[in-house]
C-alpha cells in the first residue's frame, strides 16, 4: 500500500461545504477560517501527499533537495507554538510517515533535517505553522557537522 492509499479520508462538512487545508475550505474545528491569502490554506488536494484529521504534507516548491516535504497545520495559525497538543501530534504522525515514504522512495536518503521557522527573524515568510522534511544524502554538502547551526555565521563548527 503507497502513501497516498494511507490517507485518512475524513472530512467535516458543514452547509455542504468541505473544510480542510489543501482544499481552501474553513479549518474543520470551529477555529479560525482558513485564509484566502495563504498558499497553504488555498492548496489544491492534488498536491497532498499525505493527510490527516489535522495536518497534512505535500512537496516543498522551493524544495532545498529531492523530495523536501512540508507538514502545514488544517488550522490557519502562524507558528509551530500555536498549534494544540492534538495537532502537534497529527503533525508528528505525518512526519514519521513520510519519512517512511521518502525511505522507500530514495535507498540514497541516509538522514533528515526537520525544522521549523517561527517568526520573520528566524526565516520564516509563510505565516501559517509548518515543519519542513528536508532528506539529506551522503556528500550533499562538503561537512555536514552542525546541521541547522550554520544558519548564524560560523556557528556551525564547534
């Protein structure tokens, strides 16, 4: 079975219309409406790769390597902090289930990078919360000691 047949199917309608991130709709929770503004709120659900109740994931368009994923929150909030527990953990379980995929996909694929930008000072320039996959391969930078830590000048080597 692929990804994609893992889905989860389930959707709240309310007066006919559907309401999830990935199909423009409301947030299916009662929460704060989805924005029309946001390209994750306005996503198409041909681009999912994954969903569940409260996340769902789809192919970075600005991938920083091959198969760079993104796992957006249902609900329209600005950052990782604004998330409930209960949407921490759909995100968490889409994580977990891409990196199987993508391990299937690529035998190239010897670690990830998982990280999340909360504010503009940090980098982020979507406002609306999401944790970013990124596959990292063997040789794919020259060192790749200090990971994320290379984002301050000269902070990477220790």
């Amino acid at each position: 079975m692929d990804l994609e047949e893992k889905r989860t199917k389930k959707t709240r309608k309310e007066d006919g219309k559907e309401e999830r991130c990935g199909s423009g709709g409301g947030d299916g929770r009662g929460g704060e409406t989805l924005r029309a503004d946001c390209p994750f709120c306005a996503l198409g659900r041909e681009r999912l790769v994954a969903e569940n109740a409260l996340a769902c994931a789809f192919r970075d368009g600005f991938p920083v390597s091959k198969l760079h994923s993104l796992i957006v929150s249902r609900r329209h909030v600005a950052d990782w902090f604004d998330l409930t527990p209960e949407e921490v953990l759909c995100c968490n379980a889409l994580l977990h289930a891409l990196r199987e995929d993508i391990l299937e996909k690529d035998a190239s694929v010897e670690g990830f990078n998982i990280g999340v930008n909360c504010g503009a000072v940090a980098g982020q320039s979507v406002f609306h919360c999401h944790i970013h996959l990124i596959p990292r391969r063997r040789g794919d930078v020259l060192d790749p000691k200090g990971g994320v830590r290379h984002l301050m000048p000269g902070r990477g080597y220790y």
